[in-house]
C-alpha cells in the first residue's frame, strides 16, 4: 500500500473512538423520532393518512421555501411523479448528467421518455452549463411547439439538474438556458435538502423537484421522498395522482385516471417530523466532518477534498475524495475497504449502463474521467469526535 493511503487511514483512525468497520452513511436518530413514532402507533394512525403527513409536508415546505411539498414513498416516485407532470411523454427527450444515481433515469424511462446525457464540470461534479449550451447550439433546433433534437428529430422536453453529494448546480446559469430553449425543470435534489444556490434552498428553483428520505440520505424517514413546487395546480394534480387518482367522497371510490400509490404512510412522516427538527444541526456536524477532513487531506500529496464553491452552501451529504493519478483508485479503494473504512466510486455512468447504452448524449469527456478518480468516504454526521479540527 503507498504511503499516501497509510497516511490517509492513519488520520482517519486518530478521529475516531473505535477500531471497528465504519460505513459510509449512517442515520442520526437522536431526537423525537421514538416518540412520535409511538405517538402513531398508539393512535393507530399509522398508514396513508395521519397528522404526521401534514405535518411533515408543512415543515419541509417551509424549510425549502416552497408553497407544497407532497411526501411519498420514495425519491424515485417523486422523481417520475414529478417528470410526468412536467408535461414528459412517450419518446420525449429530457436532459440529464450521466453522473447521477440509476433512478434519475429510470424515472425518465417509466414514462417511456428517453434519457439524453449530458457532462458535468470537473470541478463542479454538477451539469457543465456552458458545455451544454455549446452542445445544444449543434444538438437543438428551437420550433414554434417545443426545443427539438435536429438528429433524432425527438421533442427535447426537460432537463433534469441534480445536485451531486448535495454541491448545488450553478442554477441562474441553467435557468436561463432551459429558458432560452423552453425546457422545464425538474430538481433532483436527492441528496442536497439544505443546500443554498445564492440563499435559495436547493429544491426550491425548478417547476417541480424531487426530494428523497431513504435511509442513507442526510435525514431519513425510513424510505420516502417528497415533491416540492410553488404551483398550486402542480401540487393539486401531484396529491391527486400519487393518491390512486382517487376523487374527494365520505364513502365512494372513484378514480378518474390511472393513478400512482406513492403517498407516505403516517409511520414514516412521523419519524421525518423529527428528523426535520434536526437537520440544521445534522448539517452543522456534516460542515464540521468536511473540516476534519479538510484539516488532514490538506496535507497528504496527491489527494484533494471536493470543497463547496462560492456562490453555495452544500449540506456535505457525502465527502468525496478526488485522486490526481487516474490508474490509483482501485489501490486506494482496496487499501481503505480492507481497513475497514467503508469508501466507493462514483456511480458507473448511466450511459455505460446496458439499458442506457444507446441513449443520445454530449461527448462525456469530463464524467469518463471523474469516475476514475472520485471516492466517497464515510460521511455519517456523528463520525468524528466533537473537537476543533
Ligand atoms: C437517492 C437518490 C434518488 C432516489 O431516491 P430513492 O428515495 O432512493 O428512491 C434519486 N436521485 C438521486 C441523485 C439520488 O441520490
């Protein structure tokens, strides 16, 4: 093992308590979570409806500063729910970075829509703007109806801007451009509640976007996601579709489309509500984590820490570590899982993926030689001992 992987585990054990194996992400649950949860139980109150959801999807719709948030089951379902009603139909394209989670795209294929991957900036590990205004300017042709692909002859509909690790997209720059060409956005921000664009909450920029409470992400409720839009309308038909399209009646059932069951059991918001309350300070330690590490990355040749830009404020869900050398990180992979330092590459782009290979997309310069030098380490909140770094 070379000497900087020694160094890097050796610095990582001094700020910890244990010898044992650490993962990558571990939920916090610290505050009213058992409560509450009881609290549900003991009403009965436990599955599709309940205070808890209410409740739930005030606060969230607060804290992000949006007017609705609808809670269901999971990021995914959000994220489909949300692509639908972004007006996203039958070989319609919608723009994505191949450097995302699989289920951006799978929720662009369930409505049989077709990914169109786009890079993102080397630095930024989000969608590279300018890159892709050049691309466009070759790709697309602007008609009276809609942004159209000049080669597959396609509808290009709406670009899908995700915010990797919870690091925010250079939003005004995107704004503009899906302005200029007429796309609709759709936010995925999975993994970054909490995370600032310029003051703006992460979530509250795209006409629909999609958050996600799965048990890895900063807070959890279990599984779950949540839709966030300012659109009364959009929020309307969101409920109305992730709610078996069931129509308002004391006793009948009534269903006047083909509907979705992706609402959030009460159990689940139950446990959001108290996470919700916590996520400032689990932040807090997220920023205090990245400084630790900062503090011993910093000086070990060859390594940098991925660090929040100027312009944003990241909720640091995942600290990621970039390698100079492009043939290093299997050895860097290998060298921290047998110390018991739970680490992983990148996503495989989704454009190497068997079901997405044949999907149009941007030359992939920037996401090809990510992959090859990126690595998440672990990131719970609660990792390091509390201490000034
Ligand atoms: C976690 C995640 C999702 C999906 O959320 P689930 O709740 O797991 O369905 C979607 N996109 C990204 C980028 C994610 O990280």
């Amino acid at each position: 093992m070379n000497q900087q992987i020694s160094s890097f585990i050796r610095e990582f054990r001094s700020h910890i308590s244990s010898d044992s194996f650490v993962p990558l992400h571990e939920p916090t649950m610290n505050g009213n979570e058992l409560k509450y949860m009881t609290e549900c139980v003991e009403s009965g109150w436990v599955s599709s409806v309940g205070s808890y959801v209410n409740l739930f999807e005030e606060r969230l719709a607060s804290y992000t500063g949006v007017k609705y948030a609808i809670a269901v089951n999971n990021g995914t379902a959000a994220l489909h729910v949300s692509l639908r009603l972004a007006g996203v139909t039958k070989n319609d394209e919608v723009l994505l970075p191949s450097l995302t989670f699989v289920a951006t795209a799978n929720a662009i294929r369930y409505l049989d829509a077709i990914p169109h991957f786009i890079d993102v900036s080397e630095s930024e590990l989000t969608v590279d703007t300018q890159k892709l205004s050049i691309y466009l300017e070759k790709t697309a042709v602007k008609r009276s109806n809609g942004t159209f692909n000049k080669f597959s002859g396609n509808q290009i509909k709406a670009i899908v801007p995700m915010h990797t690790f919870g690091h925010p997209v250079q939003m005004d720059e995107l704004m503009s451009l899906a302005d200029h060409y007429n796309l609709n956005i759709i936010e995925d921000a999975a993994e970054s509640l909490g995370s600032t664009y310029k003051n703006r909450q992460t979530g509250s920029m795209g006409m629909l976007s999609a958050v996600s409470f799965n048990g890895n992400k900063t807070i959890t409720t279990g599984g779950g996601g949540a839709i966030l839009t300012n659109d009364s309308e959009l929020a309307k038909r969101a409920r109305h579709l992730t709610t078996t399209a069931k129509l308002p009646h004391r006793w009948s059932y009534d269903h006047d489309e083909i509907g979705y069951n992706y609402r959030m059991p009460n159990i689940n918001a139950a446990l959001g509500v108290a996470q919700l309350e916590s996520l400032d300070e689990l932040i807090r330690k997220k920023r205090m984590l990245h400084s630790v590490y900062q503090s011993f990355v910093s000086v070990i040749p060859g390594i940098e820490l991925i660090k929040e830009k100027e312009y944003s404020r990241s909720n640091y869900w995942l600290q990621t570590i970039r390698l100079n050398d492009v043939n290093a990180i299997e050895d860097w992979l290998l060298g921290l899982n047998e110390a018991g330092i739970m680490s992983r590459p990148v996503w495989t782009p989704l454009h190497e993926l068997p079901m997405y290979r044949d999907c149009p997309k941007d030359d992939l310069i920037h996401t090809e030689k990510l992959k090859k030098v990126l690595i998440n380490v672990p990131s719970s909140s609660s990792l390091f001992k509390e201490t000034n770094p």
